[in-house]
C-alpha cells in the first residue's frame, strides 16, 4: 500500500491535470457554432440516430442495458499483473495505483486502436455511414469507462457507477463551465450528501446532456468525415482523439477516487 505522502502525491498530480482543463483551445470554444450550419444540412435519419442515444444512454443509467460488460477479462488482467486471484471487483480495490494507472494505459491504446478502425471504416461512406458511427463510438466509449472502472475497483453494477461514468462523458465533452461544475460535483461523489444517484441525474441532465453535447462536437470534429472515402483519415483520428480523452478523463477521475478513499483511511 502507498504511503500518505506517495498518494498525496498522486493526487497532486491529478489537481494539476484538473486545472489544465479549462485551458481550452479557442476552435474547442467555438466548437458549437459549425454544428448550427450543419443542423440544417445534416440528414433526418442522422438526426433520428441521435435521438435514439437518449433512450439508450437512459436506459443505461437505469439498468445498463445492452452496454453492460463481462467483467471477467479484466479479472484475468489484473490476476496476471499482481499474482493473485481476483474472483470479484472487491478483490481489485487494494491493488497498487502504479498497477492501476498501467493497466488503464494499456487498455486505453487499445480502445484507441479500435476507435480508429471503426471511424475509418465509417468514414467510407460519408455522411451516410456517420449515422452508424455515433451509436458506434458511443458504445466503445461506455465499454471503456467500464474497464477502467473495474481496474480501479468500482462496479459498473452499480448505478451510482453508471451515473459517475456519463459524468466522465460529460466531463470530456464540456466546456470551461461545465468541466468546473462537474469537477465540483463529482468531488462529494463519495460523501454522504452526494451519494443519491438519481439527484445526480437531475443536476445536468445527466445522460441527455452527454448527447446533445456529442452530438455538437460531431458537428466540428466530424465535419470532413462526411466526405466520402477522404472521411476515413478524419474518422480514424477523431474517434482516436475522442477515446483518448475520455480515458484520460476516466482514469483521472477514479483514480482520484480511490486516492481520497485511501487517504480518508489513514
């Protein structure tokens, strides 16, 4: 286990990292306004498409739906790194964060990898082949908050978990504002007073505002995309982008989590 001053550390680290956030770029902060233009232009059935997300994300907070992973190939993860048996995520929460914080980096590169592929094979078709991109993306992206929660010992289970997750999607999709409310809200996630799942819903919006935030960043970050055949070099680097951060985030953000546990412990 990590002495106080290795996790004050740590979380050091992580504070610096929650500051570096509102340092946006000035295209992130104009990021809405191509979408406003292409709202007009874009297809119905694309709109449809969107639309869906918010039943489904929905339905995921509720019960976790289709999205729902197994978590027993993470087990097989972390049994191999530390040596012993993991029969249930329990068994993960006392491993070391040096542990944790590889293996959200080796499992990130690889869903970056099938981030990749799957917006270059979308991108083929242009802007009629996006519409199977967003649902798609949205679903590499749930899977990867679950294993990077499972790695640091949180149960996707949960709703509480589930909640915490669309959180991170909101997180990696926000502006200023909304990264420091969020950031603000998820630091009493663990405290009595901040432990009901479904005010946290209420607050934002929760899951309805992770889509209509999605669903302005593809107006920008998928602009070329919707050319075809030249959409599979955007797609492939957008989807990229979009589950590099949302990893960092996740990792980020759980990680804090389990290093305030551990501190609160001492």
């Amino acid at each position: 286990m990590e002495t106080r001053e290795e996790l004050a550390g740590e979380l050091s680290v992580i504070e610096s990292w929650e500051k570096e956030q509102s340092d946006l770029w000035i295209w992130e902060r104009l990021g809405r306004l191509p979408f406003k233009l292409l709202d007009k232009i874009t297809p119905r059935f694309i709109h449809n498409k969107v639309g869906n997300l918010l039943e489904e994300i929905g339905s995921y907070i509720q019960t976790g739906g289709s999205y729902l992973i197994k978590k027993e190939s993470i087990f097989e993860r972390v049994e191999r790194e530390v040596q012993t048996p993991v029969n249930d995520v329990a068994d993960i929460k006392e491993i070391p964060l040096s542990v944790m914080k590889k293996l959200s980096e080796e499992l990130a590169g690889q869903r970056k990898k099938m981030a990749a592929i799957q917006g270059a094979s979308t991108g083929i078709g242009g802007i009629f082949t996006l519409a199977i991109d967003i649902p798609a993306l949205m679903a590499i992206s749930l899977k990867t908050l679950q294993e990077i929660a499972i790695i640091h010992g949180y149960d996707p289970n949960d709703q509480r978990e589930r909640v915490f997750m669309v959180k991170c999607l909101q997180f990696s999709s926000a502006d200023i504002v909304g990264k420091q409310a969020i950031l603000n809200e998820l630091s009493n996630y663990d405290r009595p007073e901040g432990s009901g799942s479904g005010e946290m819903v209420s607050q934002l919006q929760g899951w309805r505002e992770v889509v209509y935030t999605y669903r302005d960043q593809f107006g920008w970050k998928k602009l070329f995309q919707m050319v075809p055949v030249a959409g599979m070099i955007f797609g492939a680097f957008t989807n990229r982008s979009m589950i590099n951060d949302l990893a960092e985030t996740g990792s980020m953000l759980y990680r804090k989590r389990r290093i305030l546990e551990r501190l609160n412990r001492m």
